[in-house]
C-alpha cells in the first residue's frame, strides 16, 4: 500500500496522528526534502528506507513505490503542508492507477492554516470578508487567464498567496490593478508559518516588495491580504446574545 501524507507546515507535531502512525509502520518514505521538516522523520522506524525526492523525478519517484509494492513493502510519500494544495499528487495517483498500484490520502495541516496560527488572525470577518481566495502569481507555471491576480483580487475578499516571494514588485501592481485593495491595504508576508524559526512582517500592499527585500525573505513565505488584518469588523451572530439559533434561545 502506498500512502500519501501530508506533513503539516513546519512544526514536527502538527502531523496528524494518522500521518505519524503511518510513518511509523512504513517501510520506505519519500518525502520532499526542499519543504517538509525533517524533524517529522522522527516518527520513523529504525529500518525505514528515506529518499528525499528534491533531486528525483516523478518516475523516480513511482519507480520506488512501484519496487516497494513488488517486495508486499509499505510506502509514504510525505508531502509538504496538505498534498492538495500545489502538490504534485495527481500526476502520482495518475500513474499508480495505471500500474493498478493501491493507494490513499491523508490529509495534512496547510500552511494557509499554519499561517493564520501564526498572525492570530481568523480569514473570515464578519462584515469584512467571508471568503478566502487561494491562489498564485503566474511565474514559470503559468496560471489560467481567468484567474490572473488582477482578477482575483477585484474581489477584495481575503486572500493567500502561495509560491509568489520572489515576484513580489508584480504582485502589488496585480493587485492593485483589480481596483479594490488600495495601497494601504493590510497585507502580511508569513515566512515558515509553524517551524522554530517562524517570522511575521505585516505591512500593506504598497510595502510587499520592500519589506520582503529589507528582511530577505525569498521563498518559504506566504503573502496574504485583506482587511481581516486590519481592527474593524463585527461580531459573529452566533455568540451574540441577541440572536437565537437551533441550539440557543436569545438571552438579551
Ligand atoms: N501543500 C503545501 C504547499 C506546497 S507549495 C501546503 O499545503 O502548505 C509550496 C509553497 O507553499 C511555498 O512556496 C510557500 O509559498 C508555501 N509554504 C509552504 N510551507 C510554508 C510555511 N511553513 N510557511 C509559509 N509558506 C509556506
């Protein structure tokens, strides 16, 4: 059996406990060593092969879970945050179905979340935005015209952007170009949300670029926008004590 395993975004114990009972009974463990901490090896047992797939290809990759499935031997393929976001894990799963080789999912803590965690700030604000929109910076991997930046960004609801650090000077003129963040919009760049050495730089949509610059921040990061970080927003109906719901009967 072959198991995809979502990692988490850095800390070692935001695993779930499923992934790191996976890791434990595994025989081999492909992980992608470029993102996930290593660390999270510590679930590992003592006879468990490693590969680091930074330097292997997908059918370098498929090669070894094909010899492992061979030899009746367990596999995880340890992927970074939760393998649905940029993960590379359909063109896997593709190739496995082809061979007839078994395998599932499990999810993982993404950074988006690890993110959030680490501004102590929630995406969706009464008032202020009731959607998150997860995207990226067109870059080498291009991205479907009707999802330019400019376009998501028109929305002006929250948004997280992954795999863009290092085009920051565009990403500001995208997303003012969508016509609704300004430049004093909140922003906040997220650099390794959820390892030791974690680090948060708010600032505003106009001083993306700079404040990546002045603090080195190249890659590793997420950028996320909107008013959920600025001060105005209103409270939730739920826990309003005027408000009456299937579980509760107003109070006031
Ligand atoms: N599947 C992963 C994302 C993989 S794409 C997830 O769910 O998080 C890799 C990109 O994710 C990086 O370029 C960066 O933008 C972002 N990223 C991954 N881990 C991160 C972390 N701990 N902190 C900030 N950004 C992170």
């Amino acid at each position: 059996m072959i198991h995809f395993v979502g990692a988490g975004s850095g800390g070692a114990d935001l695993i779930t406990v499923r992934g790191a009972r996976l890791l434990g009974e595994a025989d081999c463990i492909i992980y992608a060593g470029s993102l996930v901490n290593p660390d999270v090896l510590q679930y590992k047992s003592e006879h468990c092969a490693v590969y680091d797939s930074a330097g292997m290809t997908m059918e370098d990759v498929i090669a070894v879970m094909a010899e492992n499935e061979k030899a009746g031997k367990t596999t995880v393929r340890l992927h970074t945050g939760d393998p649905s976001l940029y993960g590379a894990i359909r063109e896997q799963m593709d190739e496995l179905d082809k061979l007839g080789l078994p395998y599932d999912v499990t999810p993982g803590v993404s950074s988006f979340c690890g993110a959030a965690a680490a501004l102590q700030a929630e995406y969706t604000l009464p008032e202020v935005s009731q959607s998150v929109i997860i995207t990226r910076m067109a870059g080498r991997t291009p991205v479907p015209e009707g999802e330019a930046l400019r376009k998501m960004a028109s929305h002006g609801c929250t948004m997280v952007l992954f795999l863009s650090t290092g085009l920051l000077e565009d990403v500001e003129k995208e997303l003012l170009a969508g016509g609704t963040y300004t430049k004093d919009t909140p922003a906040a760049i997220v650099y390794k949300a959820t390892w030791p050495d974690e680090k948060v730089f708010r600032c505003t949509v106009g001083t993306l670029a700079k404040t990546a610059r002045e603090n080195h921040i190249t890659k590793t990061a997420l950028i996320t926008i909107g008013g959920f970080l600025g001060t105005e927003y209103e409270r939730s109906k739920l826990y309003d004590p005027t408000f009456t719901h299937g579980y509760r009967e107003a109070s006031r």
